[in-house]
C-alpha cells in the first residue's frame, strides 16, 4: 500500500500549490464536473420522488444543490481562514442523506427538511473545532459500520423504483431499462481500461435512458420545454420553525448522519493529501478541520437554500491520482463548472428525465460499493478482537431494526420512529460499544506540567512508576524515559526553530501513559506548533538530510527507541503518540 501511495506521488505532474495552464484547468475543471454532475443531481430527485414531492420543489433543490456543491468546492480548494482543505475535494448532494431525508419530507416537507439540515450541520461545525476530543470515539470502525448500514437502509427503496413500471407501460419496461444500465456500468467497470472507468456511469445511464426512450419511459417534452439559461421554474421552499415533535425526533437522526459524513470527509481528506505531493508528506490535521469546516458550510447553506446536504466525493482521489494534477485551481475550475451548469435548466432536465428504474440502477452500483467502502474501512481499522465485535454486533444490530424484527410490538412510533432507522440504531450500538472500551480498558496514567527541560526530573518519576505497575524490566524503564526525554527535547528544538523564540512558559504539556498489546504508548499533548516531527523523521532516513547534525540527534535517538512516531498536528493541539516495544 505504501508503495503504491509514494508511486503515485512520484508521478504528480503538478502538485497542490503549482499553477497549471488556463486550458488544461478549465479543461480537467469541466471534465471532472461532467463525471459528478449526475450524482449531485439525481440523489436529490431520488429523495423528492421518494417522498412524493412537486416539480416546481424538485427543479429548485436540484438548481440549489448543483449551485452549492459548485460553491463548497471552491471553498475546499482555496482555503479562506480556517474552513477549507486547500486540495481539489469535490463537493456534491449525499447519499448517507437519503433514508432521513425521505423521511423528513414526509413528515414535515421541505420547511421540516431545511430547519434540520441547518441544526445538524452547526455539530459539524462543533466537530471541525474540536477534532482532537473525539478521535477516539469517532472511529474508522463506528463510520465503517455506519456505512455499510446506509446501504442497507436505503436499499428498500431502490428496489421499489426499479421493479415498479409507470402506469400504462410494460410492466417489464422498468426493469429492462434498469438492467441495460447496470449491465453497461457493470461491465465498463470490470474490464475497461482505469481512465475508462471513471465514465462508467456517466455511459451506463446513456445506454439505460435509450432503452427507456425505446420503452417510452423518457420524458424528452421536460429536455425541450426547459430554458438553455435561467433560475427554475420552482421558488425557495422556506422553513418550518415549529420544533415540533417531527423534528426533536428526526434530529438526533440528521446529527447522526452528519458527523458519520464528516468521518467520511476526514477519510477523503487524508488521502487527498497522500496524492497530492511528489514528495511524502505527514497527514495535516489542520487541513482535515479545514475539510470538515467547508463541509459543515457547505451543509449550512443546503439547508438555507431548502435541498440536500452535501460531503466530499472520494473520486477526487481517484481522479486526482490518475490525472497526476493535483493544482488547487482544478478544484476552483471543478466548482465554477458546477455553478454555472446550476444556471443551465436544459442540462438539469437532461438529468432530471431519466427515468426512475434507471435512476435506481445507477444508485445500486453506488451503495454497493458504498457497503464495500465501510467493509473495508471495518477490515483495516479492526484489528484485533474488540473492534471486530463492535462492528458486528452494531450491524446487525441495526438490520434488524430497520427491519422490525427487534421487539417491534414494543418500538412501533417509540420516539418517533427513532429506532426504526437501521443506521441510527447501528451506529449509535458502535459509539456506545466504543465508549465502553475506552472506559473499561487498562487505565491511562496522565501528568501535566509545562513544556519544559526542568521537567524532565518528575517526567522520569512519573514513567518510572508507570513502568513499575506494569512490572517492566529495568531495560524497559530505561527506554521509557529516553523516549521522553529525546520527545520534549525535538518539541522544544522545534519551538526554538520556528521563530527562534523560547515559549517553554507559553506552552504546556500533558503526557499520557499507557498499555497496548503489551507495550506501552505514550502521548505527549502540547499546544499547537507548526513543523511536523514525522516529516523531519523522513528528511533523517533520507540520504542527505540538509540539515545541521546538533538538531538531529534527539530525533534520531527517538527514532532508535520507538517502533513508531505518530504527530498530529491541529488547529489547537499537537499530539505525539510513541510505540515503545516491551521486549
């Protein structure tokens, strides 16, 4: 795997910060824009239909989504303050949303849908401010297992839109139309060439619109009688701002899937960093708030414009690892693009005509992959027993809830049908579950004191009874208080090196001891600083370093004692967290 990553990052042909031609911008901008459109697109229509919404609410949600996605990708790119990512992270209408917001429309209609999608988003705002607090809850695991669960709440109504035939058609003319689409995507993706498979859905919907056409399913008086430019015929839905019980029930729901959406943000927005530079580069937390920030915008504005929330799309990885631009202006030129295709009601309507069977095929493949995503997210982060149960027990936990099997005669309306939503109730097991472990598992010794050499003595006292308690050897001991001490000496050294300063007094430190497979783990917590260790750790194992020999010798003396040397660097905090084997 991290061959592969430093492969692709050696074939970067324009990197974050450079500034590729206008043509090849505008061109790469337009390209990517054309691939995504769809999804930003038909997401919203599958929701409007579902729920048995207008066509005038249906034009103005897909126009706000197209416009708001165009504006929370530029926002990722060019970074303004602290909200923003600064890569090329597509922003579209999410899937993860579908189950509630069907569900809120019916209760409450657009109003019930706006206020919630507003409420929901300022957590995630709250969640961008405070990452470092709840890393350990937040889990790959407890998001692995959320998604997989979107899959299976949402699947039911898939399913019914691509077996039921409109009224006076075949009654097999559905199901044809949705098995030419999902054959051609299916087969495109298994034997096309990679720059080939990112148009797989883009071709599959084409061949399923024309066997729909054939069947007389495509509407084309909707492509004709719709303008080349201008605002849709449907006006702002408004809100409800009742807080009945429709909407305290349907909150912790929406709050639920906004913070798995930022998970999931936080995912793409590591790997977008693993792409876009030549040379490695340790994980920028601060870029992940940044993400997690323009996505809790761009959720805000959904929500103020009536339609959809919106998260980052994960082909932004892979379009960006197989083009080898990763230019932030792409990212500005993707979003300008789907602006001004907003303002383009004929293109919308090509998009919004095709037929519901087709429609559902095209989002099949999605979930599909979607439940192979959170599988695998599950697979890489469950590693040893605990997290294994967790993610099994949580989903199944959670199909059966969405499917009444788990004391209905008891949960029937309990809440407000709190507990009728797989994805809540499975998710909500796996935080639970998580918090369980964290609580009952071996107990974390902590020290605070400041950010200082003077504190090295009662560092080396605290260690030392760490050390004793878990009845390590002296050798152990040993390595324990080299670890500190090279640790806060680089924390230090780089103190000195930012502006040549000393914030010794400025800066405090927490150091958290504890045990993990038998070996210790030890976090040190300071505030925020700006070099990161891992990066000077990496410069080392380099060849000619370039950097003078007294600033290395507490790094190389870590790197000889730990197994591994993680730095985190947030807005407010950096945490370094150290493996020391116990052998």
């Amino acid at each position: 795997m991290q061959n592969e990553v430093s492969k692709a990052q050696r074939n970067i042909r324009y990197e974050a910060d450079d500034k590729p031609p206008v043509a090849l911008t505008a061109g790469l901008g337009l390209q990517f824009a054309i691939l995504a459109i769809a999804g930003i697109v038909l997401t919203p229509a599958i929701v409007i239909r579902a729920a048995g919404g207008t066509d005038e609410y249906l034009a103005w949600a897909v126009f706000a989504a197209a416009a708001i996605s165009g504006i929370s990708t530029i926002l990722q790119a060019v970074r303004v303050g602290r909200i923003g990512s600064g890569y090329v992270l597509l922003m579209g209408t999410s899937g993860a949303f579908i189950a509630v917001c069907v569900t809120a429309l019916q209760k409450g209609g657009p109003g019930l849908l706006a206020t919630l999608v507003i409420a929901s988003s300022l957590f995630q705002f709250l969640l961008a401010a405070k990452l470092s607090i709840f890393r350990r809850l937040l889990t790959p695991t407890v998001a692995g297992t959320v998604v997989m669960l979107i899959a299976v709440t949402v699947m039911p109504l898939v399913f019914d839109m691509v077996t039921v035939s409109p009224e006076g058609k075949s009654s097999w003319s559905a199901p044809a139309s949705a098995l030419a689409a999902m054959g051609v995507i299916i087969v495109i993706a298994l034997t096309a060439t990679r720059s080939m498979r990112l148009w797989a859905p883009v071709i599959g919907i084409a061949a399923g619109s024309v066997v729909a056409a054939m069947l007389g399913l495509y509407d084309t008086g909707q492509v004709a009688d719709a303008s080349w430019i201008g605002l849709p015929d449907g006006g702002w839905p408004g809100y409800d701002f009742g807080f009945g019980g429709d909407f305290w029930s349907l909150l912790p729901a929406f709050v639920f899937v906004t913070l798995i959406g930022a998970v999931e943000t936080i995912g793409d927005s590591v790997a977008i960093q693993r792409v876009s530079w030549r040379r490695p580069r340790a994980v920028d937390y601060r870029s992940v708030q940044g993400a997690v920030a323009a996505d809790g915008t761009g959720n805000l504005l959904s929500g103020i414009a009536g339609t959809m929330p919106n998260t980052t799309y994960s082909t932004s990885i892979s379009i960006t690892e197989l083009t080898g631009v990763a230019a932030r202006r792409v990212g500005v030129a993707i979003g300008i693009s789907f602006v001004l295709m907003a303002f383009l009601p004929k293109v919308l309507a090509l998009v919004l005509a095709i037929p519901d069977a087709v429609v559902a095929a095209y989002i099949t493949v999605l979930l599909a992959l979607l439940f192979v995503v959170g599988m695998r997210m599950v697979v890489e982060d469950a590693n040893d027993y605990r997290k294994s149960l967790i993610a099994g027990v949580s989903f199944w936990i959670g199909v059966g809830f969405q499917g009444g099997e788990i004391f209905p005669e008891y949960l029937e309306g309990f809440a407000g049908g709190f507990f009728e939503n797989g994805m809540t109730t499975g998710g909500l097991t796996a935080i639970a579950l998580t918090l369980f472990t964290e609580l009952t598992g071996s107990r974390r010794k902590r020290f605070r004191s400041q950010l200082s050499v003077s504190e090295l003595p009662r560092i080396r006292e605290f260690l030392k009874d760490f050390s004793n308690r878990n009845r390590w050897e002296e050798a152990m001991a040993h390595r324990l208080d080299a670890v500190a001490e090279e640790t806060l000496l680089t924390l230090l050294d780089s103190d000195e090196s930012t502006d040549g300063s000393d914030k010794d007094v400025r800066r405090t430190l927490r150091l958290t001891a504890g045990r993990q497979d038998g070996h210790a783990v030890l976090e040190f917590v300071a505030a925020a600083n700006e070099e990161n260790l891992e990066d000077r750790l990496s410069v080392l194992a380099s060849q000619n370093t370039g950097l003078p020999l007294e600033r290395d010798i507490s790094l190389r003396m870590l790197q000889h004692h730990a197994s591994e040397v993680f730095h985190q660097q947030y807005h407010d905090l950096d945490i370094v967290t150290v493996h020391i084997k116990a052998d």
